[in-house]
C-alpha cells in the first residue's frame, strides 16, 4: 500500500488518514464523526442477560443446597428443592444463552475484521472532506 500524496477530488495536500484523526479525536456524532469512524465492533445483546441468569441461577442454586442441609423439616426440603431446581435451571438457561451469543458473534467476527482492515486505509481530505482509501 502507498502512501497517497494528495486527494483525489481536488488534490489538496491536506490529507490524513481516518485512524489518525479518529486518535487525535473530533466530536463524536458530526458528519465527519460518521464517515471516519471504525466499523462498529460486534457486541451481543443476548451475552449479558446469558451471564445474569448464571448468577442469579447459581446464588439461588446455592441457597438451595444451603438449605437443604441446614434445615430439616419437610416445609425447608421443599423450598430448598424448589430453589435448586429453578437455580439449575436458570444457570443451564444462562450458559445456553451466552454459548448462543458467542456463537453468533464468532459468526459476525470475519466481515467485522475484513472492515476494520478496509478501514485502515481510509484517508479524509481536509478541504472537500472527501474520503478514499489508498490502494
Ligand atoms: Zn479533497
């Protein structure tokens, strides 16, 4: 890859590359902010609620087991049965849930690489804010 010299649409001199100007940091949500900025990396909405079910599915999983072995009359055996089997449950939930967004996300990472790569050849032009990549 070449180092461009000068801006294809007007060939002005007062060139940068996106990268260095999204470093040196401009207003975020601007036309320019848009056009320069990195594609977005992927994030999983369901990674969170996947990981809140195992905690909360394992606390109540422990709570359970807790009182089973400390308390001993049948109304505690029952709750605590109760707690471990919903404990159980959430924690398989959660695990199924956060596999499920690392799958998808695994999915996503190749065109998510393939842009940020494009990405860092793309050059901005001070004068027509025009953009290009270098080639
Ligand atoms: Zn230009």
């Amino acid at each position: 890859m070449n180092r461009p010299f000068e801006c294809p649409g007007c060939g002005s001199e007062r060139i940068q590359k996106a990268r260095i100007i999204m470093r040196a940091g401009i207003p975020i949500g601007t036309e320019t902010s848009r056009k320069l900025s990195p594609p977005a990396e992927p994030t999983s909405a369901t990674e969170p609620a996947g990981r809140y079910s195992i905690y909360v599915g394992a606390s109540l999983l422990l709570i359970g087991v807790y009182t089973l072995l400390t308390m001993h009359t049948l109304h505690a055996n029952q709750i605590g049965l109760f707690l471990q089997t919903t404990g159980l449950i959430l924690v398989f939930l959660g695990i199924s849930l956060w596999a499920l967004s690392q799958i998808k996300l695994n999915a996503k990472r190749p065109k998510y690489k393939e842009d940020y790569a494009k990405w860092e050849h793309l050059w901005y032009c001070s004068r027509c804010r025009n953009t290009f990549y270098d080639s």
